[in-house]
C-alpha cells in the first residue's frame, strides 16, 4: 500500500517523456548545483563568525557527517531501487544505480539546516537551507532519481542526525573548536591581519 503510493505519487512529479528544454534546465540546476549553497554558507559564516556560531557549525558538520553514515548504513542493508532501476516514469539525468533510500542529498542539506535551527543565532539561515532543501527533492522526483519517500526518509534521519548532536552530545561542536579554530588562524593567518576574515 505504502509502495503504491510512494510509485504513484513519483508519476505525479516526476516529468513527462518530453519536458522542456527551460525546465529541464531549471531542474537539473536544483538536483546538482543548489547543494553547493550549502558548504558556501558553512565557509563564509565560518569566515564571518564568533567563537559561538563557529561551535554551532562544527556541530551542524557533525549531524551531517552522522546523517551520511547512517544514510549509508541504510542503504546496505535495505537497498531500496532508484525509479529508472524499475523502468518508472523519466529518468532525465544519469545516475548510478545506488540504492534510492534516503537520499544522501537531501540528507546532507536537511541535517545540516536542522542542525542550525536548533541553535538561535543560525536560526534563520538553518529555515533559508530547510526550505533550499525543498526544490532539491522536487528537482531529483522530476528527473527520475528519487521517490517521494526518499525525501521523507532524509527528512527523518537529518532531525534524527541534529538531535543526537544536540541533545545526546551537546559538547562535540565545543570539543573540537579550539583545534579547528587553531588550524584556521594557521592557515588563514595573512587574511586575518589584513581583516578579510574574522579571528
């Protein structure tokens, strides 16, 4: 029952044979290169940031990193095919046929953002990323990469991924600033005098 709607409601995004050639190209722009806005925000809020937004990242890399082992974990022991590996619906975008569930893309951007919704001062840009996420898994249905549950997987385990390090190890994003913070000024130490980027 729950594979019959998750099937029929691929066919309903996912495109026709024929899309056009905007849309195609709008869409493969979310699947691939939206993604990217996500390490972006990380180095530039690192660049720019206090001790304390400093902390809340390393703890948002560490959900992601958390949410990227067990999105792997998952797929070897219930590997679940791609729609194109059953001969569903468009596939308009090449891809190797891993298992579909979750999704390591949206698991990426959704552990990091709920990560940062957890924490007041990255608040806002945590719900910018949460709502990022979205084109991205409408994008990857419509080409043919993803089912609909695959999303809702990722979403699950990236909540899963940011509490754990929120509650269960609130003090891993503390632990590890002092010798991030340490290897930045060593490297970034000529941009810092010139005050191109924060100490």
């Amino acid at each position: 029952m729950l594979q019959e709607f998750n099937h029929g409601l691929f066919l309903l995004i996912n495109a026709p044979h024929a899309p056009g050639a905007a849309m195609l190209v709008f869409a493969r722009l979310c699947a691939a290169w939206l993604v990217l806005a996500v390490p972006l925000y990380l180095v530039v809020a690192w660049l720019r940031g206090r001790e304390g937004v400093r902390r809340v990242l390393l703890e948002a890399l560490a959900a992601s990193a958390l949410g990227f082992a067990a999105s792997a974990a998952i797929g070897l022991l219930w590997p679940q095919p791609r729609p194109f590996m059953l001969g569903l619906g468009s596939a308009l975008m090449a891809h190797a046929p891993t298992a579909s569930f979750p999704s390591n893309h949206l698991t990426g951007i959704w552990s990091v953002a709920l990560s940062l919704c957890l924490h007041a001062p990255t608040r806002r840009a945590g719900l910018a990323l949460l709502l990022l996420g979205l084109p991205v898994a409408w994008a990857r249905i419509y080409l043919g990469v993803h089912f609909p549950l695959d999303m809702l997987g990722a979403l699950l385990l990236a909540l899963a991924s940011a509490l754990v390090l929120r509650l269960l190890l609130p003090g891993l994003g503390a632990l590890a600033l002092a010798p991030a913070n340490a290897a930045y000024r060593r490297l970034f130490g000529p941009l810092i005098r010139r005050g191109w980027a924060s100490y």
